[in-house]
C-alpha cells in the first residue's frame, strides 16, 4: 500500500494510506544512494508499508523525491537532516509594514527555493492595513517585480478574508508549507484557512517554545480540501546550501533566461561587455532590486554558509 508520511521521530513513522494512519518502523535497511543523510524517511515521502495490523505497518520502499529541503546537523557537520520531502508549493508570507520584509529576505528565500526545486508563491499579507496610496504603490511595484521574474504574488488578510478561499482552492491537493519572517501572519493566515488544523499546529509550536526541544520534527495536517500541509517548527526559511557563484544566477530565473543572450558564457553580469542581463535591467525588463540581490548574493562570501 502505497502512503505519504505524516510524522516522523527518527525512530518511528506516522504513515497516511487513504483515510487511515498507521504507525510504521523501517523494514530491515532501506538505503537512499545519494545522500548522507540522518533520517533516511522524511515528513512528505510517499512510502510502500506493508501492515501488520490495523494499526501498524512496516515501510518497505521509499519512493523517489521531487524535491526536498535539507538542514545541517550542527554537530555532524557532514550529515544532514531531510525536514520535509514532496513539496509541490511554499508559500512565502510577506508583509509591507508591521514587520518590514525585506526585498533582499525574499530574493534569498526565492533564491534557496528555486534551489531546491520548491515553486513558489508570495502572498502579501495584512493587505486590510495598506490604505494609503504609497502602500499601494509599493504593492503595484512588488507585484511588478515578481511577476516579471515568473513567480505568482497576490495580497491576502487573514483579518479582513481577502483572497483567502483563493488561497484555499489554490492549495487544493497539493502539499504545501509557510514561511516567512515572525509576525507576517502565518499563523493567523492557516487559522483563516482551516480553524480545527491551526489549532492542533498551534499546540506544537508551544511545546516546542518550552525550548527543551534541541530537535524540531516537521508534521504533515490534512485539510479538508485534500491539502497537506507541513508544519516545520522553527525553520523559518530553508537556508544552508552550498552553492556555487557560477551557478548563481540560474536560481534567478528571470536573469538565467535573459543571460543566454550575454556575450560571454561565463558572464557574470556585472562588469562585462554585451552583457544582456544588464542591458535588461536598463529597459526595465529586470526588476533593478533584482539584479541588485542576485549581485549582493554573489559578493557575498556568506552565501554559501548562510542560515
Ligand atoms: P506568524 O508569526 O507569522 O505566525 O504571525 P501571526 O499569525 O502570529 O500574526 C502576527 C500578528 O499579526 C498578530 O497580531 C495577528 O493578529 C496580526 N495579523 C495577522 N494577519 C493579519 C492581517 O491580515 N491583518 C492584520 N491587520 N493583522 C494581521
Ligand atoms: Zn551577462
């Protein structure tokens, strides 16, 4: 029977097959080639489980991953920790005011995304609060910027309902997780969204808040329209992958699309002749705050080590 798993502990597993959870340990020694990783089965893998009754399984196969993220483990420096497996879609919480995002946080979130082979979707949220004609214009502009590098973004509120059943239809489905800084209303956004599945998010998140918990585990919620959605305690962006300069540039698909056309092939847009990506930003074809991050990031000899 094939599942999707729903919780794990390192030890234990939660699978949902159809309607039904059973509780699964791993059969014998399951390998994934390609990793050294410290949890060889995720939140979000789908898993053959073979039962032993109506209550527990035994996991035989994990299937292929369409894309993961990952987190160092702080003290085995080579190993990694799989958060969540499958993701079809993150939602990145933004907010104008009451806090500030910033345009540079949403360039490097998109950036680890695109990365990780996560889509991406930024809702602006607390749109109730954007009355005045600057929030406004900022919002045109965001939009703009955004939509011209390929990435869907529409503003939402949790307080006045605003685009919440499209949120909603749109998750339908899918297996999905928030992020975005403290504050932007992710909380207040799933609780709009499904009021019996934030409640039961909100009483881990506590937990985890005692601050006892070295080690947060992710947990998939069903909703009602089929959504899954993974719950990642303390991770507020994906962060930590090593990346190469050169490469750089392909994870800002707005500038890796236009850089076929720049003279050299190895350009890095920045101090070259015939460079398209600069000729680009200069007709308004790429967002400057854009090319600005994508430059911040490759100068930045953090960007490899970051959080
Ligand atoms: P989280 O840290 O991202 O989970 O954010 P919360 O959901 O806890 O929200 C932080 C604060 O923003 C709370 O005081 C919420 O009431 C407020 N908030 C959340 N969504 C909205 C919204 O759409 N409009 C307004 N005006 N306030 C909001
Ligand atoms: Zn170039």
């Amino acid at each position: 029977m094939k599942g999707v798993v729903a919780k794990s502990t390192g030890s234990w597993y939660r699978v949902l097959c159809g309607e039904q959870y059973y509780d699964c340990r791993i059969k014998g020694k399951i390998r994934l080639a390609d990793m050294k990783s410290t949890n060889p089965v995720a939140v979000g893998d789908w898993v053959e489980i073979e039962p032993e009754n109506a209550e527990q399984a035994v996991i035989s196969t994990i299937y292929d991953r369409s894309n993961y993220i990952i987190r160092k483990s702080t003290n085995l420096s080579k190993q990694s920790h799989i958060i969540a497996a499958n993701v079809d879609m993150a939602y990145l919480v933004v907010t104008l005011h009451s806090p500030k995002t910033l345009l540079s946080f949403i360039d490097r979130f998109l950036l680890s995304a695109e990365a990780y082979s996560i889509p991406c979707t930024i809702l602006i949220n607390k749109s109730d609060l954007y009355t005045s004609d600057a929030d406004q214009q900022t919002i045109a502009e965001w939009t703009e910027t955004y939509q011209k590098a390929g990435y869907d973004i529409f503003c939402v509120s949790a307080h006045s309902g605003e685009n919440i059943d499209t949120l909603y239809r749109m998750m339908e489905n899918k297996t999905v997780v928030f992020s975005g800084n403290s504050g932007v209303g992710k909380s207040s956004l799933l609780n709009a969204i499904a009021p019996n599945v934030a409640s039961k998010v909100s009483d881990i998140s506590k937990s985890h808040n005692k601050g006892r918990h070295t080690t947060t585990f992710a947990e998939m919620y069903e909703l009602p329209n089929g959504a899954r959605l993974i719950d990642t305690p303390g991770v507020k962006s994906f962060g930590l992958l090593d990346l190469e300069k050169e490469e750089l540039s392909h994870y800002f698909p707005e500038i890796f699309k236009v850089s076929k056309q720049c003279q050299f092939h190895n350009c890095t847009h920045t101090h070259e002749p015939l460079c398209a990506v600069q000729q680009a930003v200069q007709n308004g074809k790429i967002a400057l705050s854009r090319y600005e991050n994508y430059v911040s990031c490759l100068l930045d000899e953090n960007t490899k080590h970051r959080k």
